[in-house]
C-alpha cells in the first residue's frame, strides 16, 4: 500500500528541513533502509534512509524544497499503484515550469532542401551570391518551391525575437552563476538543471571555462550563518598572551592518569574547563541576546569548532562548569569521532553559551573568529610559539600562546572583554586556581 513519506525530524528543535539532492528517481526500487536523499537543517546535513520498502511513485518536494517537519515529500507504493488518493502538492516538475523568463533566440529555420541541393534559379543564386545571402534560409515562391530573383530581392533577414520559456529557480542560478546566455537552451521551451550542466560540460570540453559549484549541504548552511552572525554582532577581537609553560606541565602531570582511563588529554579539553570556570565569573559573557532581553545560562555549554572537508561543525559539550575534567574530555573526543564519522546528533549542535577554536596547530598566532549565533563571545586559539621574554631582568625562552577573543560589543563592552581575558590567562597561568 503506497505511503506519504514525510520530512523526518531529527532533533527536538527542528522544524524544518531543506532537500540537499535526492539520491533516487522516480520508478525505483527501494529497500528499507536505502538513502532517499539528503536532508540539510541549519546545523549539518543528515542522510535521509526509507522508512519502507517498494517503488518511489512521486517525488513531492525537489531538490532545494524547504519543507516543515512531517509534511509530505515523496510518494513509495507498489509499481503502478494508484495514488490519486493521497495529496502531496504539486510535482517539482509543475514548480520548475511556473518560473518563465524572458529569453532571446533565433526564429529563422533552414530551408528543407532534397539531396542537399538547394532549389533555386541561377540568376538566384547568383544574386545570392552577390548579396551574400544564404540560400538556405529563403522560402522559395516559385514552381515546387524553387528560390526566384524576386525572393533573394525581398529577402530580410528575420530579426531575433523574444520568447518565453521556462526555466528552473536552480538552473537559473547556475546560468547566472557561470556566465552562461539561456537563448542558447531555449530550443524546447523549458529549461531544467540538467541541461544547464550539460552545456557547461560541452563548453568545457571547447575552451578553458570557470568552474561553478552549486553551494549545498554543510557549505550552503555555514555561509548563511556566518553572513547573519556579520550582519548582526558588531564585534571586536582582543588579543592577550598567554604564558602556557604552565598549562605544558599540567597536562604532563596528569597524562599518564588519563592513559591509564584510556583517556586523551589535549589543551583544548584544559582549555575548555577553564573557560568554563572563567564564564561563571562574568555571566554576561555566558549569555544570548534575543530581541531586546539578555538571556543569562546558568550553565556553560562549550563548543568546540571541529574542521571536516565539508565544513566545520560546532557540537557542544553541555555543563563544563560542573564536570570533571576527564569526563569532558571523554565527551570532546566522542563529538570529535562523531563529526569525523558523519554521525553528530541534532542535540549536540544546539543550546551553545560559548565556543572555542583552535587554529593553532597551522601556525597561526592571531585571528579574529565570527561569533557562533545566538552566543556573545567566540575564543579563538593560537600557536604555541617558543619566544624570548624577560622574567626577572632575565631573558629566557617560554612557550607563549595568543588568545584571540571576539566578543559582541552590544553586551561586552572592551573592559569586561579585557578582564574575562585576562581571568583565562590567570587560570592557563596558574592551573591550580582550579582547584580553589
């Protein structure tokens, strides 16, 4: 018996989900279990599997649909079962043709010709040939449709005219995307993605063209967030540096403890607890602004940004403040393989109060990190760079470290910023402050 399949919601704040790009035709036969398609919300991309097994009779929303979680997406039932019965919207190909533009082609066609002889008198084609006119593209007027001295005479050439035709809202973005004029797809009336990647990929093989590549999935979603983190915070980044001999001879101390739990134990996992502690301290570095109310956590939620080939992903571990520190680096790592493997829950990209990342390991030494929304403040970490210093009127070398903290000037003004900054330098500095 054929079944609506629905937007799936995978998580408790979803509410909506967008088609990345169906993995499947209609008229396939599906297995339960089988990859429908891919479902992209605004924190990561999830693999869509068939809740039944048969064939794929429609598809209800195409790719690049924002639907509501369980309204109707696609169609899966016996072959040739009728579905009349069941609503599902209109058919992604009814919603690609009602997009019409206006587009400019050629309305001349060639002349039929038998053999491959052009049908004409020969003062015709020699006045033809005077003109430079192109026998083929005159209606003959004379007997069995020959071209006469009077046709080449009246002969103008038919000007271009204007058409409309359809196109779809994703082929359209790829045209204008790679430069490429729709009056050359305009031949059958309705232009669709495929064929818009099909002409790319003759071009290709002409000359030397620019790639395009259609933003989706993780991309798509980290460059509509980033441009709205821009848009909204007016942000500033304070660089303070960081003395880690310290924090060095911390974690050596503890690493064979950690070994011994079958535990790893990184800077970040040092980091994050004391981050934790520190935004206890200034509650309204721990906050979200909403509308005009200053939300302030009673908890702090640190994300980590973990860097994949498809993006970055932002899970985070939930109460740092109130956790040892070998539980919350048994949690980083699980998000860490999580991620890696494709596998990271809704619940764990959601309910952040602050974020941090690591860039130290390329040798950066300064950046200024976009605020992961809703949050306030983003710490960003930098190389641990062996540098001259003067201690005590004497010059040694120590391992220094650079923390580059953006925060959200409607709330954090430069001072608060500065203190909760150098509190984090305190603790890095002096680890067992932790302890007090």
């Amino acid at each position: 018996m054929a079944q609506l399949i629905v937007m799936p919601k995978f998580g408790l704040t979803m509410t909506e989900g967008t088609i990345g790009s169906w993995n499947v035709a209609v008229g396939d036969t599906i297995a339960e279990g089988d990859i429908l398609c891919e479902i992209e919300t605004d924190k990561l991309t999830n693999e869509f599997e068939s809740p039944k097994a048969g064939v794929l009779l429609k598809i209800i929303e195409d790719d690049g649909a924002t639907v509501t979680c369980l309204e109707p997406i696609a169609i899966i039932g016996e072959a040739n079962e009728d579905i009349s019965g069941l609503s599902g919207g209109t058919t992604p190909q009814a919603a690609e043709e009602a997009v019409p533009i206006e587009v400019t082609v050629r309305s001349e066609t060639p002349v039929k010709t038998a053999g491959g002889r052009i049908n004409a008198s020969p003062l015709a084609k020699k006045l033809a040939k005077e003109k430079g006119i192109d026998l083929s593209l005159i209606t003959g007027t004379g007997a069995k449709g020959s071209i006469t001295v009077d046709d080449v005479n009246n002969y103008t050439p038919v000007a271009e005219a204007d058409q409309k035709v359809s196109v779809s809202p994703v082929a359209k973005k790829m045209a204008e995307a790679s430069g490429l004029d729709l009056s050359t797809l305009a031949g059958d009336g309705r232009i669709m993605k495929k064929d818009v990647a099909a002409r790319l990929t003759e071009s290709s093989t002409i000359e030397t063209a620019p790639e395009t590549i259609l933003l989706k999935g993780m991309r798509k979603t980290i460059a509509k967030r980033m441009s709205e983190s821009w848009s909204i915070s007016p942000r500033v980044t304070y660089t303070r540096p960081v003395d880690a001999t310290a924090m060095k001879e911390f974690r050596a101390k503890l690493k064979p403890e950690f070994d011994k739990r079958g535990l790893k134990l990184t800077f970040n996992h040092i980091i994050m607890k004391v981050c934790a502690q520190a935004l206890l301290e200034y509650p309204h570095i721990n906050g979200s602004l909403v509308d005009d109310t200053l939300v302030l956590h009673p908890h702090a939620h640190i994300g980590l940004a973990i860097g994949l080939d498809s993006g970055l992903l932002v899970p985070n571990v939930k109460n740092c403040d109130s956790k040892p520190l070998s539980q919350i680096a048994a949690e980083t790592e699980k998000l860490i393989a999580d991620a890696k493997a494709g596998c990271t829950q809704m619940d764990d990209l959601v309910g952040g109060t602050f974020t941090l990342t690591n860039l130290g390991a390329y040798g950066i030494t300064s950046f200024s990190p976009i605020i992961n929304q809703p949050e306030l403040a983003i710490l960003g970490i930098d190389a641990m760079v062996d540098t001259p210093v003067v201690i005590g009127g004497q010059i040694t070398i120590r391992p220094m470290m650079n923390l580059s903290l953006t925060a959200d000037h409607r709330i954090i003004d430069g001072m608060l910023a500065a203190q909760f900054l150098q509190r984090i330098g305190e603790y890095l500095e002096n680890p067992s402050l932790l302890l007090v």
